[in-house]
C-alpha cells in the first residue's frame, strides 16, 4: 500500500506538472497484492483520491484480487477471447 501511495503521488505529480498536456486516465497493472477486506476498501479510496487530486477521468487498474474489483465501478473481464462488461455478460469484442 505505501509502494502504491508513493507511485500515485509521482502520477498526480507528473499530471500536474505536464505543461498542457492532460491524461485523462490512470492505469494501474497489478499493483495490488493479497489484501483485506478493510485494506481492499483503504486502496480503492485511495485509487479514487488520486482520481480527484490528479484530475484524471478514471482508472484503469487490473487486479485479481476480488474484494478489491468488487469495489470498482465497472468490471471488464477478460477471457476465453472476449472481452465481458459487468454483469450484464454482454460481448464487447468477438474472439
């Protein structure tokens, strides 16, 4: 968590020090290990901060770990050659 807090304050840093240039999204690629429940909630808030502190438009961020994709707003999960939105199960991409 702390590794993860000092990465997102070099992002929001970078963001705001990018003369002009604006990124709209933060990706985060595993950057979460086995966490727990009250851990999980502390790293999503954390994720949505930094959002608001970088003036980002969202976050991408991977994760394997279900307590903490079950606090994002939307799931994608990929697999099987498809990309699935939700619960709704719908198709985004054909294999």
């Amino acid at each position: 968590m702390v590794n993860e807090a000092v990465n997102l304050g070099i992002a929001i840093y970078n963001m705001r020090q990018g003369e002009g240039i604006r990124y709209g999204t933060l990706f985060r690629d595993e950057t979460v290990g086995a966490l727990d429940a009250a851990n999980a909630k502390e790293y999503v808030r954390m994720l949505r901060r930094a959002t608001d502190l970088g003036g980002f438009h969202q976050v991408i961020f991977i994760c394997h770990t279900p307590l903490v994709w079950e606090l994002a707003d939307n799931l994608l999960s990929v697999g099987g050659g498809c990309v699935v939105s939700g619960d709704r199960q719908a198709a985004i991409t054909e294999p």
